[in-house]
C-alpha cells in the first residue's frame, strides 16, 4: 500500500515538475539580441534528479499493478530531459535543484 502511494505522489511530482520546467523555459527576456546557447550536457543537479528519478521508476515498475503509471512516468520524465536540455545552464540547475528537493522529500515521507 506505502508503495502504490509513493508511485501515486511520485506520478503527481513527476507531472508537476513538468509544468514547471515548461513555464520555466518560456520565461523570455523582451531585451535579448541573440538565443541564448543550450548546454547538451546536464549539470550535475540534473544528473543526480534523474538518477533519483530513474531508481524511483524502476522500484515502481517491481510494484504488481502499477504499469500503467510506470509507461506514464517514464514518458514525462523523457519530456522533462529534453525540456531541460533546452534550457541555459542557469535555468537548469535551478529546476533540477527545485526537483531533487522535491524528490528528496518524497522519499524522506515514504
């Protein structure tokens, strides 16, 4: 039963965070001249937040009756990366460090 919760909140922070990295990236300034460049390779934050993340899906995938949830989770934390992938490094240790605490406390609850 504890499990089916932590993959049910887990689910909710997941699809969260998602619609906050997708606020976080249209956030423009009307005073930029040129498109800022993207770091294709992660910051560490990040790295660590997805390996969180993947341990997480990957425990939940073992729980019988949560695949549905499992195919769900595994395709919002694919959009995360590449929305991240997208963003200026600034931005993305901000949102991987508001995501790595999330994910922390999730885990600290459960």
């Amino acid at each position: 039963m504890l499990k089916k919760v932590l993959i049910s909140t887990f689910a909710s922070l997941v699809l969260a965070f998602t619609s906050q990295v997708a606020m976080a990236g249209v956030k423009t300034s009307s005073l930029s001249m040129a498109k800022p460049s993207v770091n294709q390779k992660l910051p560490t934050q990040c790295q660590r937040m997805f390996s969180v993340a993947d341990k997480l899906v990957s425990d939940a995938e073992k729980q019988p009756g949560t695949h549905t949830q499992v195919a769900k989770m595994k395709s919002k934390l694919s959009s995360t990366r590449q929305q991240i992938l997208k963003m200026e490094t600034e931005m993305q240790q901000k949102s991987c460090n508001k995501g790595l605490t999330a994910l922390n406390t999730l885990k600290q609850k459960h």
